[in-house]
C-alpha cells in the first residue's frame, strides 16, 4: 500500500458545528485548495497529526471562522506547511455588509 493523501479542492463549508476541514488521520500528506470557509463554530481548518510529506494549504477564502482560520494544534511539523494566497475577510468588510 502507498502513503495515504488527503485532497479537499473547491468545496463550500458553512455553518459547521465544529473545524470545518479536520485532518486527523495518519495522512502522508493533504493539499487542501480553493474551498470557501463560512462560519464555522472553531477552525477553519485543523491539523492535528504531522503529516510525514507536509500540506499545501492554497487559495481558500476564510470569513468569520469561530477560533483560528488555520490551526495546526499539533504544534509540529510547521515548516511543512505551506500556507500560500489564503484570503481573510477583514474585519471592516465583515461590519460593511
């Protein structure tokens, strides 16, 4: 068997009671790009697991996430993440609409 890998591409998450993306199991690695992350009542997303071959975190749009937009509670393997072109909507537009 080869090395277990997690893709989440292009997917909407609104309203989830908990991390919208949680990834937990013994993955050698995720690529997690283009999802769109509404309100969610923690993380956005939550790694909890060193991935052994990192993550590419790309491209998401985040907006009122209840704790952290990215969490990596695991609190290792950091450099293996990439975290590239992410969007936060701001505060100011948050009130505006």
């Amino acid at each position: 068997g080869g090395a277990v890998r997690a893709y989440l591409l292009d997917n909407v998450f609104e309203d989830q009671g908990g991390d919208a993306i949680r990834i937990t199991g013994a993955n050698a690695s995720c690529v997690i790009v283009g999802n769109s992350i509404y309100s969610p009542a923690s993380d956005g997303i939550e790694i909890t697991v060193a991935l052994a071959q990192g993550a590419v975190i790309a491209n998401n749009i985040f907006s009122l996430c209840g704790v952290y937009d990215i969490n990596n509670s695991l609190g290792s393997n950091v450099a293996g993440i990439i975290r590239w072109n992410n969007f936060k909507e701001s505060k100011v537009l948050e009130d505006y609409l």
